[in-house]
C-alpha cells in the first residue's frame, strides 16, 4: 500500500468539494474484465458445465465468494464449504496466471491517473478483487499512483455492499461527498452510490442503471481534473 499524499486541508474545512478520485480497477482502469470473463466460464467447467450468460452477468464486479458460489448455483449445485474454498483457490491460481501475462489499459486510464496525481488530489484504488490477484495488478497500475489500496478480501463486505468506499474514504480522511468514484459495473456503481460518492460510470461490459448520484462518460479518453471536477459538482450529494 502506498501513503505519499496526506490530505492537505481537513474535509470540514474544504466542504463538499472534490478532494480525492477513487478508483476501480477491473474494466475501469485496466482491461481485466474480459480476463475474469475467460476465467469464470473455466471454473464453470472446472464444476461440470458450461456457464449461462444470465450467470456471467450475475457474477460481473461482485465479491469472489458470491462469484464462486453463483457459478456452483448456476449448475445447480449446492457447494460444501470445502467445495466452495476449493473453487475460490482454483480461480486465484487461474487468474493469476492470466494476470501475470500483462494486463492492457483502459482507453484513457494511464493518463487520468497521472492528471489526477499531478493535481495533488487523493487517489485509492478500490477493487473487489483479492490482495493477492491486486498485487499482480499494481505491477502494471504503478502503486505510487495510490495513496492506498482496498481489496474485497480486507473489508468486511465487497461491492455492492458500501464498505469498500467507506473504507477508502475514512484512510484519506474525507466524506464520502467529497470523492469521485470511478466504476464501469452496477455491482461497483451501487457499492460507491451508497457509500454518499458520486459515481462517474464508464461502462465496460454492461448497462448501468442510472440514479442521481451517478454521471456517465463512454471513455477515460480526453478526461481533464476540471472535467472530474465539474462531473463531481454535477451528482447530487
């Protein structure tokens, strides 16, 4: 975890201004949703079958655990605890190597991450996905980007649930109101929306829903500070 930047000003003193990006990472900054797309059908076989679509989706941007135990449930299965452990660390061990290969950018995202950091706003990369599977990943994010980084394996509940965010937002000392969550999935929108963020969504592999926090973009691509700072402005908080 890296912690260069402290806030410089209190988050009562500052209001409801923009203070820190928090960002997620599969299909967001970097092109890792197709790679769990592959790896998720492989488990689905690994079980005994191949997976439905309807499964595929249930399972985009959610926790491991729920992700594993909806792909047992979609082949009408109903896993031991040693069963669904066993299916846990066979997709760590096939996603890492997957991981370990390279993991392309999202259009735009390198360069976001930069302005954001050269501004001297906040930055936590938010992710449902493990500590172990992160680590592999912030070989190609650079963890200096970072100010922390919040895994779904170190809070007491992932995406959908608000814990991730909340986690993000108390390490940087901030309101929820006054971080810009960055997602491309319903899962990771309806996590940070209930933390209080607004929720700039760049969808990757699905629709989502809007709701009045949440503003939309079709790419990172050309994304200024000032272009977060008026889409922060523009959710309701």
């Amino acid at each position: 975890m890296s912690e260069l930047i402290e806030p410089a000003v209190g988050a009562a003193a500052q209001g409801g201004a923009l203070q820190a990006v928090l960002w997620d990472m599969d299909g967001t900054l970097l092109e890792s949703e197709q790679l769990w797309d592959v790896g998720m059908r492989e488990l689905s076989l690994h079980l005994g079958g191949p997976m439905s679509e309807e499964t595929r989706i249930a399972t985009i941007g959610g926790p491991l655990d729920l992700s594993v135990w909806r792909t047992f449930d979609g082949l009408g299965l109903a896993p031991t605890p040693d069963e669904q452990t066993a299916a846990e660390d066979w997709l760590n061990a096939f996603m890492a190597g997957l991981f370990a290969k390279g993991l392309p950018w999202r259009p735009g995202a390198r360069a976001a991450l930069g302005a954001v950091r050269a501004a001297g706003l906040g930055q936590v990369l938010v992710t449902n996905t493990g500590r172990r599977l992160c680590d592999v990943a912030l070989e190609t994010l650079d963890g200096t980007h970072f100010d922390h980084t919040v895994c779904g394996d170190e809070v007491p509940a992932g995406k959908p649930d608000p814990a991730p965010y909340l986690r993000a937002a108390d390490l940087l000392g901030l309101d929820p109101a006054q971080c810009l969550a960055v997602e491309d999935s319903p899962t990771g929108a309806a996590a940070a929306d209930a933390a209080g963020c607004t929720v700039l969504v760049v969808p990757s592999l699905t629709t989502v829903p809007g709701s009045p926090r949440r503003v939309f973009r079709s790419s990172l691509e050309g994304l200024s500070v000032d272009d977060l700072r008026e889409l922060h402005a523009s959710g309701e908080r």
